[in-house]
C-alpha cells in the first residue's frame, strides 16, 4: 500500500467517541485528503465489532486509510480483539492499518502481523518517549520489525511525545536517535498539551492554558 505523505499532512489521534466521529463527519473532501486520522478505541455502550466498524463508516467514508489503536481496550494484550476489530474493518470496506507499540504483549504484536499479511497495508509503529530514551531502541525496533515480518518501508512510524512540554526530546536529537530515518513510510510526531484531568478547574467555567504543543 503506498501511504507517503509530508510535512504538509496532519495524524489527528482521536479517540472514537461521538465528538470526534462528528467532526470527522463534517470536514471537507479537500481536508480529508489532508488528514490520515490515528483512531483510540474506547470502551462505550456499543462495544461489538461490527458496531465500530459500521460507526467508522458513517464517519471516514471514502474509504480513505487510517490508523487503528486498540492500546486503550481491557483485552488487547491478548490479540482477539485486535483481530476481530480487523475482521469487521474488512467487513465494511474500510482501509484500517494496525498499530502496535514495542512494549505490546507478544499476542498482540503476532495478531498485527497476521493482519498485516493478510490486508498489506503494513502496521504503524507508535514509540513513547521511553522507548526514545532506551539504548537498545534500535535493537528493539529491529525485533519487532522481525516478528512483524515488515521491513521499515511497510511502516508507519509515529513518534508519541504524549505530553508536550520543554523537556521532550528536541526534534534534531529524535531524527538522530530514530534508526532507518528515511527508510519508514511515513514518519510522524505527534503530542498534546491537555491536561490529564479536568479536576482542578470549575464547570463551566473560562481557563487559559500554555500551548507547549503549539
């Protein structure tokens, strides 16, 4: 699958509930083609397969790629759910690309590699800072790539920075550390600045905030 894109493209992560989906609703087909959209899963009322699937439809048709995380599900350690939110995907038509992370169980990352060969799309690769400041990171990046059976080429590589702040490691240091630089599909760094919680501020009421990330 040729997923390439620059600079000028942006990966929203959002995560799947009813706000987001009608956001992604309402955009433009000019900012859709923009915008290759990292999708959390969450836990709802309606949490089947094929519901998501059906919800994801309605929302990003096209079909246009987008990146699928189930990191947030109670029971995708184990892989069944990672294989059966793909399973409905295909269903629907849709273009979902896996992802994993290094510090994903064994059974998840072997489920992503049965996805990948059986749609090739290739996987995305979503590193957190730890993994950034490992000294076996390429090491790390290696095995994974192995047990994916996924040269870079067939990767998207995305970056967390999670929470933005002055500390994060500068964008220079992250190209340096980053193994295969110019050999992953597409390369992607990514964080936010909204708080943890909202328990330190009254309802309703107005707040400013610094925008490290911006």
């Amino acid at each position: 699958m040729k997923l390439k894109f620059d600079h000028t493209h942006y990966v929203p992560v959002l995560r799947w509930k009813r706000a987001e989906r009608d956001a992604l609703v309402r955009l433009t087909s000019d900012v859709r083609r923009r915008i290759t959209p990292l999708l959390e899963l969450v836990l709802t009322k309606s949490n089947s397969p094929s519901k998501i699937a059906d919800s994801v439809r309605k929302s990003w048709w096209g079909p246009s790629p987008f990146f699928l995380d189930d990191l947030n599900w109670p029971e995708a350690e184990t892989g069944r759910i990672t294989a059966s939110m793909a399973d409905a995907m295909r269903l629907e038509g849709l273009l979902a690309i896996p992802v994993t992370g290094l510090d994903r169980s064994r059974r998840h990352q072997l489920a992503v590699a049965k996805i990948a060969a059986k749609d090739l799309r290739g996987a995305c690769l979503r590193i957190c800072p730890s993994d950034l400041q490992s000294l076996s990171l390429g090491k790390n990046l290696d095995a994974l790539l192995r047990l994916l059976v996924l040269a870079p080429e067939q990767v998207d590589l995305v970056a967390d920075y999670q929470i933005v702040s002055e500390f994060n490691m500068p964008f220079t240091k992250l190209c340096d550390r980053v193994p295969y630089l110019n050999r992953w599909r597409t390369f992607t760094v990514i964080g936010g600045a909204f708080s943890e919680n909202l328990v330190k501020y009254d309802k309703n009421g107005e707040y400013k905030r610094p925008r490290e990330d911006w």
